[in-house]
C-alpha cells in the first residue's frame, strides 16, 4: 500500500470514527459563524484581544524558559524573544482597535495557509462522500484571504468579524457534509 494510500485511509478512518462529532462540530462552528456576521466589530475585536491574551501566554512561557536556561547566558535571545512577544501581546490586549490592522494581515495569511490545507486534505479524502465540500470550502478560505489582503486597511473595520464568521460558516458546512457522509458510508458497510 502506498504512502498516500494509508495517509488517505488513516484521516478517513479517523472521520469514520469520530463523524457524529465531526457533525457537532460544524454546528457549533455554523452558531459562531452567524454570531460573528452578525456583529463583525465586536467579532474583530474578540479575535484582537484573544491573540493579544495568546501571545502574552506565549511570552512569559518562553521568558520563564529563558531563565530556567541560564537567562543572560544561553538564554538571553529566548528571554528577548519572550519580553517582546509580551510587549507585543499587552498592547493588542490593551489596544485592540489598533490592533486590528495587523490582525487583518496575520487574518489574510492564515485563510491562505488553512484553505490551502483543506485543499490537500479534501484531495487526501477523495472519493469519500463529501470531499467536495470541502474542497469548495477550502477554494473559499483561500479566496477570503485574498479578498482581506486586497482591501486592506479598509477591511480591518469589518473584515475580520465578516470573514471569520464567513470561514466558520463554510467549514462549518463541510464539516457536517463530511461527517454525514462518513457515518453513512460507514452504516453501509456494516450493513
């Protein structure tokens, strides 16, 4: 069997056997899809202070490494890294009005990246019932981020509450498209 061959059946099998969650999941992602469409400011503002709270995690996660390794010795570029990666986490968290603009790129790129990923695993579940919803849904995220990168900074108001919940939605969909489609599959060869 080839390498793709198990890699295909290794994320299918995972689907078959986790597709009533995979169905939860995706409404749960449809709910916070339509709530962020529904106010994209405060969406927006949400996602800001979240990664601004995630970074200052991450920085004091990495400043306390710096110092378990020897702070002004080895470990002086970690404890850099880590105090600005806090500085940079308090200021979104404080501020994240402003923070948006930068949000809106680090946004664009991520639809990017994430579309792209849904892209090669919709090919990965291919012929499997649903694989084009989320191959649809993948062409999607791409096409989201590059419509943020192209209306940038205008799109920093809205955008990232509009587009987010927009991804949810869409993943969402394929989620439980997917999900239904594997749990049927499956009763059909027990059967």
């Amino acid at each position: 069997m080839s390498e793709n061959t198990q890699n295909n059946s290794g994320l299918l099998d995972a689907l078959k056997s986790n597709a009533r969650l995979a169905v939860i999941v995706g409404i749960l992602m449809l709910i916070c899809g339509f709530l962020a469409i529904g106010s994209p400011f405060v969406a927006g503002m949400s996602v800001t202070v979240v990664v601004g709270v995630m970074l200052m995690i991450g920085g004091i996660s990495e400043c306390f490494l710096a110092f378990k390794a020897g702070a002004f010795g080895k470990g002086l570029l970690i404890f850099v890294v880590g105090a600005l990666t806090v500085v940079a986490g308090f200021y979104l968290f404080k501020q994240p009005v402003a923070g948006l603009a930068a949000i809106t790129l680090f946004l664009a790129a991520y639809f990017v990246v994430t579309g792209i990923s849904e892209l090669i695993g919709a090919f990965q579940i291919r012929p499997a019932e649903g694989w084009g919803a989320m191959l649809f849904s993948g062409i999607i995220t791409v096409l989201l981020g590059i419509m943020i990168w192209r209306q940038f900074p205008v799109s920093g108001a809205w955008a990232v509450g509009v587009l987010f919940g927009v991804r949810l939605i869409v993943s969402g969909l394929a989620l439980i498209l997917v999900g239904r489609g594997v749990r049927g599959a499956a009763k059909e060869a027990a059967a």
